[in-house]
C-alpha cells in the first residue's frame, strides 16, 4: 500500500494519566484517566476520546469523499458521532473497545443516505481497521 501521509504522536507519563503530542505540536493534550477507569475526573482527555473524536471525522470525510464520486450533495451540517466504549475482553487477557457510529444527514434521502453509509464504511480507513483487526508493527526503540 502506497502510504500518502504519515503523523507521529507520543504519550509520555503514566499513560492514560500523562501527556502526548503530535511531533509536530499542533495536538498536545494532558492525558487523564475517567472515574470510570479508577481516575480522579480530572480535566484532560483520554484514549478512547481521541479515537472517537479521529474515527468520527474520518469516517465524514469518507463519507463526503463517496458522496462526491455519486454527485450527492452532503448537508454542511451534515454530523457522525463516534461512541467508544472500553472494558475487559471476555477472555480475561486485556481490554477491548466497542464503538458505534451514528451519522445524521438532514435533508438527505433516507435510500441516498443509507447508501452513502454503506459505502464510507468500506472506504473509511478507521472502519477497515476495525473490521479487520489490523496488524500493528510493535518494536522496541
């Protein structure tokens, strides 16, 4: 696959409670962990809230990409919304993630709209690595 762009991110810290930056400055964040997770609520984000808040515009620029190619018009106000969930695998050995996409189209056909849905689910880069499990490169610097 001939790679058109390629980002670097690093999170320092404890993790889920610390710090990451993209080597170019332009996203730096204080990582928090949620109460939910056994944190102390305090402000920052967290993992799960960077990857929805990634899938979700991915997944409408695939879907704007699509509905070019078919000469459809998406709405300006046009809207996904990512909801990622995290917890321990059935299997006892880690976590996992859940994620659910909700995309709102006013004022596109309900037909039209399905379609496009469809069709950015192939195209979506995040929904590809979803759907299958990915291989991820892990080395030891």
């Amino acid at each position: 696959m001939p790679i058109l762009y390629t980002t670097k991110a690093t999170a320092t810290g404890g993790g889920r409670a610390g710090h990451a930056a993209t080597e170019d400055g332009v996203l730096d964040v204080t990582l928090t962990v949620p109460k939910a997770l056994g944190g102390d609520g305090a402000t920052g984000t967290n993992p799960e809230q960077l990857f929805a808040t990634g899938y979700s515009a991915c997944f409408l620029g695939a879907m704007r990409f699509v509905a070019g190619q078919k000469k459809i018009k998406v709405p300006d106000d046009a809207k996904v919304t990512a909801t990622v969930g995290i917890g321990p695998r059935d299997d006892g050995t880690g976590f996992g993630i859940e994620v659910s996409l909700l995309v709102d189209l006013p004022g596109v056909e309900r037909s039209q709209a399905e379609e496009l849905v469809a069709a950015a689910h192939i195209v979506c880069p995040y929904s590809h690595a979803m759907r299958t499990a990915t291989e991820v490169d892990v080395s030891l610097a």
